[in-house]
C-alpha cells in the first residue's frame, strides 16, 4: 500500500486517549501512544492506517498554527496600529482567525493576516495591501469587470475561447538540497477534457516524463540525481472553451444517471449530518436541477471564504464545513460535491489554476451532471465572493457556469500520479502548484518554491 493509502481510513477514528491529547496540544503524547499501539502486530489494518496517517497530521500540525495571541496581534499591528485586542476576540469568534490548542495554549493559524486582508471586507484598505484574484475583488475592480464582462460574452456567443500560454517552475529551496541527491517532481500541466484542446508544450527542462492527455491527474515529472540543485520548468499552451448554461431555464430528469455517486473515503462521507442536510435543503423537490440549486445557495448565501490549514491536517472536510460555515475554494468545492453525491446527482472535482490575463492561481471547482443537459460547473468560491460584494448576477453565473480563464489539470481526488510518488503528499487530496520528493521523504510547501504565471491569454 502506498503511505498515501493510509489517508482513506482517517473515518476510523483515534483511539479515545490519543484523540483527548491531540486535541488539548499533547503531540509528543499523542505520537508516544501511537507508536505504542503501532508495535502492537495484532492492530487490525484499517485502525494501523488511521494512526499511520493522524502520526503525520500530528506532526504537521504545530508547523500550520505557529503565533501565541501576543505574535498574532504583533502581525496585524505592524500593518495596523491600531487594531485593538476586542477586534482581535471578534474576528476569532467570527472563525476568521482559526486556533488549535499546542500544549494547553492557544496557538493561531499562520496565515489568518493574508486571509482576512483577502476576504474580509475593508480590511485590505485598511492594511493598505494588495490583494489580486477575483475572490478578492471589490466592486468595480478589474477582477470584477473582466468576469462580468466575459460571462455576459458567454451569453451572448454561447461560448467563449482564449488560447492561454503558462509558465511554471519549482526548485528545492538551497538550505534542502545536497549535490547528488535523488528527487522526484511533479508539476500539474492541462489535461484534454471538454474544456480544453490543442495542448502544446513549448518548452520543458531536464528532460520529463508526461502524463498521458487525459490522465485524473495530469503531471510532467522529472526524477533523477542532481549535483547541481535544477529548476524544473514546463511552458505549455493550450485552448480553453467556455461554454455558456442557461440553468435559469433548465429543468432536470428526475431519473439521474448512476454513476458519480458514491463516497470517497476520508472526506467525500455521506455522514448522518449531510444527509440531513440534504433532506432539509432539498424537501419537496423533485427536479435535480433544484436540488443542486439549493445546495450552491446554501453555500453561496451562508459562508465566509478563508485561507484554510494545509489539507493534509484536515479531517471530514465537507462535514466540517457545514459546521464552521467557513472555508476556501476547495473546501467548498468539497461540500458541494458531497452534497450533490449523497443526494443522488452526479458530480466530479475539477482543479487546476485560475488563468487570467494578469493574474495566475490555484482553484478548485466542481463538475455535476443533470439529465438531459450533461455535465455542468460550479463554482462556489466564485459564488461567495459575489454575494460578498453583492454582485448578484455573478452570483448566479457561477451555477452552471465558468469563465474561460481556467487550466485543468485534476480530474478526481486523491490517487496517485502517472509516475507515483513514494512518500507522503504535501497535500494528499489535491495537485495545482506541484510536488517534490527525495529517496528519503516528500517535501513541505515551505521546502520547495514554485512560481506560475500567465504569459498570455488571447481570445480566438
């Protein structure tokens, strides 16, 4: 079993001691005990996983949440002066500032500054920082008039297509790299699916290993031993339709097709929360189309984008979403598709980048497929930062529809690549900005650096 494997039976659940030390801030505790229950030969494999796989989390942990209160008030006052201690109280209890407990006290999530100034309305300006990217745009930015500007070309066209060149790289940060040593890297490149086409590669190096076209989780890797620490490179180009849904007007089959339906094990649970959610949110509603409706308006209408922990340290992530009412694109993306699954409707993950002429991101969203109409999007990131700013149209765009500034490179979750990774993800649900791993381990986000931009995106 690949060490990624043991991910899926988080479900299982920690033995009661070792869950009450994790969650008070015992690591060592926690680790010491689960070193002990793994010596024991007799653990039955599926419980042998779950400590396998929380022993990781566990250490991973502290890493995601580093201030104490005193250092996280320092990180807002060195942009905000006078950011009061009462402000700070309220944006934790309104979950924009998330903590966890690391030996009793108080620790806070390492990037709750970038978040807040990303989605918390008037704090950016008040930071006088920068935010780019449409879920942070207000209204009447560029971000904003470009989305609106080529969806209502999408209405008017009925699709919309730019041929869209990118550039990204990675490299081992030089304090991790040793002359000689073995990597593997993996950067996601766009696969041939519905939207996408015609995909070049203008130049790659070293030499790479290219996942087949339509591979579920597209990758070039590089794999070798260096002496001299490389930097892995890929330009490609590729064409990117937008078609445009006029779901206002659709109606569904209720007979759906059945496939995309299950669960997928640790997160993707059809727990009795969300079926009760489902039941509430879908009563009385026959049509597919409605039921997926509600579950983007729920979503939409109710929750507050933030930057989440990495997800390697996330457990029952839709479920804990519909608790939180909080998180990012994947996580929303997440819900979405759970909910739509547990309720009979097909549905799949897509993720790739965000592509747009001058701005370059990770993102996540959701295919869900409604008879007779086929295969259609949603993007519920998308969705909560219009209702943010009251952009209703756009709001309602995001249900059914994308923009045509997307790379896709994801197709499912979770899984291995084309070249598999021996060792553990640096995020095991999800692949936009790569992976890199030595003979010995795989790396941490803060190991490797990786840059991506738009070089050009032209309509045709």
């Amino acid at each position: 079993m690949n060490i990624n494997d043991t991910m899926k039976y988080l479900n299982v659940g920690l033995p009661e001691d070792i869950r009450r030390l994790k969650d008070s801030g015992d690591f060592d505790g926690a680790t010491r005990l689960i070193d002990l229950r793994l010596a024991d030969e007799t653990l039955p494999l599926a419980l042998r996983c779950c400590l396998t796989a929380q022993r990781e989390m566990i250490a991973r942990l502290p890493e995601e949440y580093p201030y104490t209160r005193e250092q996280a008030l320092a990180v807002v006052r060195e942009y905000i002066p006078d950011y009061s201690e009462e402000e700070f109280e309220r944006d934790v209890a309104l979950r924009r500032i998330y903590w966890i407990y690391n030996h009793g006290e108080k620790r806070y999530f390492g990037r709750f500054f970038s978040s807040m100034c990303k989605a918390v309305p008037g704090f950016a300006d008040r930071a006088c920082v920068h935010v780019p990217g449409a879920e942070a745009a207000i209204k009447g930015s560029r971000d904003d008039s470009l989305l609106d500007t080529a969806a209502q070309k999408m209405r008017e066209q009925s699709s919309v297509t730019n041929r869209i060149k990118v550039r990204a790289t990675m490299r081992v940060r030089d304090e991790y790299f040793t002359p000689g040593m073995f990597l593997r890297a993996h950067l996601p490149i766009p696969a041939d699916c519905e939207q996408q086409s015609d995909i070049r590669f203008e130049k790659y190096s070293p030499e790479a290993i290219i996942a087949p076209a339509y591979d579920p989780r597209r990758t070039i890797c590089w794999e070798g031993h260096f002496d001299e620490n490389p930097e892995f490179v890929v330009e490609y180009s590729y064409l990117h339709t937008a078609k445009f849904h006029d779901t206002d007007n659709m109606k569904g089959d209720p007979q759906q097709a059945e496939f995309d339906t299950e669960e997928e094990y640790p997160h993707v649970v059809f727990t009795p929360y969300i079926k009760a959610l489902v039941r509430e949110l879908t009563e009385g509603m026959t049509d597919p189309m409605d039921k997926a409706r509600a579950f983007y308006d729920f979503i939409t209408k109710n929750m507050s984008y933030t930057f989440m922990p990495g997800y390697f340290v996330l457990e029952s992530i839709p479920e804990n979403c519909a608790r939180n009412f909080t998180g990012d694109c994947g996580v929303f993306a997440m819900l979405f598709l759970t909910l739509c699954r547990c309720a009979g409707i097909p549905a799949r993950w897509q993720s790739g980048l965000t592509a747009e002429p001058t701005f370059c991101g990770a993102h996540d969203w959701v295919r869900f497929y409604v008879a007779p109409h086929g295969w259609l999007y949603a993007d519920c990131s998308y969705g909560v930062s219009a209702q943010r700013i009251g952009n209703e149209e756009r709001r309602k765009f995001y249900f059914g529809n994308l923009d045509p500034y997307r790379m896709v490179a994801n197709s499912d979750l979770q899984g291995n690549f084309y070249v598999p990774k021996q060792h553990w993800r640096a995020d095991p649900c999800d692949n936009q900005v790569g992976e890199i791993e030595t003979a010995d381990r795989g790396l941490k986000y803060d190991e490797f650096v990786r840059t991506k931009e738009v070089l050009s995106c032209v309509e045709v």
